[in-house]
C-alpha cells in the first residue's frame, strides 16, 4: 500500500472525528435524564388530572343544578295540587251541603202537603160516618194511618242520616288516604333531595347522583300511585252504600203500602158501599 496515500487517509479520518465528537458529546450532555423525564410525565399526569377533576367538578355543578331545580318544581306541583284539592274539597262539601239541604227541604214541603190533603180527606170520611162503628172505624183508620206515615217518615229520616254518614265517613278515609299518599311522596322528595344534596357536597360522581336521583325518584313516583286508591272503586263502594238503603228504603214503603191497604180493608167493611 501507498504510504503517502494512508497517511492521507487517516489524517482525514482524524480531522472528520475531531469535528463529529465534540457535536456527538453536546448532544449526550444536552439529553434529558432520567429524572427529568419522569417529572416532566408526572407534570403532564398531573394536568391531565387536573383538567379531568374540573371537568368532573363542572359536570357535578351542573348535575346538582339540574337535579336541584327538577326538585323544586316537583314540591311546587304538589303544593299546587295540595292547594286544588283544598279547594275542590271545600267546593265539594259545600255542595253537598246545599244538596242535603234542598232534598230535606222538598221532603218537608212534599209531606206537609200530604198532611194536609190527607186531613181534608179524612174531614170528608168523617162527615160520612153515620153510626157509632163507622166514627169509630173512621177513627181508628185515622190513628192506623197516622202511625203508619210517622212510622215510615221517621224511619226514613233515620236511613238517610244514617247514609250520610256512611258517606262522611268513606269520604273521610278517602281523605286521610290522599293526604298520607301526598305526605309520604312529599318526604321522599325531601329525602332525596337531601341525599343528592349531601353527594354533591361531598363531590361524587355526577353519573352516580344521577342514577340515584333518577332510581329513587321512580320508586317514589310509582310507589304513589299504586297506593293512590282508584276512584271507580272509592264509586262503588259509595253505589254499594246507596244501593244497599234503597233496598230498605223499598222495605219501608213496602210495608207502608201493606199497612195502608189493610186499614182501607178494615174501613171499607164499615162503609160496604164506600171505597175511601
């Protein structure tokens, strides 16, 4: 081999080395250490975290937000409907009352006229009667019906006040029902409420207090109303009150008319040519 021509080649070769190692030994210093490194991921982590706990915080403000406006539209709808149903309440009982009044009224008017057609009638049978056994059949006819009449009035009287109450009474439990229904919905609104409050508080997740809010708040819903008694039934119960004093009703004056019909048989055997 050429000696010049080697020589050559490795003084190149020196000076090509001399120039890259200095440039290689900058960059090996200037690389970032371990240690750097693993702070700079912790700082990262550290962000990501950060920006995902807000995220979360914002998400659980409007959550809460959220839940807590549902909530208070709910407990001002049931004060609304508790304030309704007062009303409708009173308006009912009113009514009622008036009606009472009205059929007690008509009844009173309906037998003072019967009291006094009667008594006109029974002044003509007297006029007719003639010999000691007709006065005195006439008489006891007279005695015979008034007793029947005040018989089947007070007893009538009785049946209606008595179905008055009945009704009252079913009305009442009607009442106290509802008014537990509403009572018991309006403390598992509270109660609810008041947990979801407690979780916000505490910072939990916003799907969680979601989910819960909206599982309870089923429960609650559907819990009142399958305990809201039906109103067809509440109905029929009440039918089965007026039905059951329209068949007493129906004895009565069943038994009226058959009392009736034989005072008429007694009499008329005192006056054969009479029919009164």
């Amino acid at each position: 081999m050429n000696y010049k021509k080697l020589s050559k080649i490795s003084l190149i070769a020196f000076l090509a080395f001399t120039f890259v190692l200095p440039s290689v030994s900058s960059a090996i210093g200037n690389a970032p250490s371990q240690e750097a490194r693993d702070a700079k991921k912790a700082e990262l982590q550290e962000a990501r975290d950060a920006k995902k706990e807000e995220i979360q915080t914002n998400k659980t403000e409007k959550t809460c937000a959220m839940i807590s406006s549902q909530a208070e539209k709910i407990q001002a709808r049931l004060t609304e409907r508790i304030a309704k149903l007062t009303q409708k309440r009173t308006e009912a009982q009113a009514q009622i009352q008036e009606r009472v009044a009205q059929r007690t009224t008509q009844r009173t008017e309906r037998r003072t006229k019967w009291e006094e057609t009667k008594t006109a009638n029974w002044e003509k049978l007297q006029s007719k009667a003639q010999t000691d056994e007709q006065k005195t059949a006439v008489a006891k006819f007279i005695q015979a019906m008034q007793t029947a009449v005040k018989t089947k009035n007070d007893t009538v009287d009785a049946i209606l006040t008595q179905l008055r109450a009945e009704i009252q009474t079913q009305n009442n439990e009607r009442k106290s029902e509802i008014d537990s229904q509403i009572d018991s919905y309006k403390n598992a609104v509270a109660s609810i409420t008041s947990q979801v409050k407690a979780d916000c508080s505490a910072g939990k997740d916003a799907k969680e207090i979601r989910e819960y809010y909206r599982t309870e708040m089923k429960q609650a819903r559907e819990t009142f109303k399958n305990r809201e008694r039906n109103r067809e039934e509440f109905n029929a119960e009440i039918k089965a009150l007026k039905d059951a004093k329209k068949t007493e009703m129906q004895k009565i004056l069943e038994t009226f008319k058959k009392t009736v019909e034989d005072a008429k048989i007694e009499l008329q055997s005192a006056f054969p040519t009479t029919t009164e």
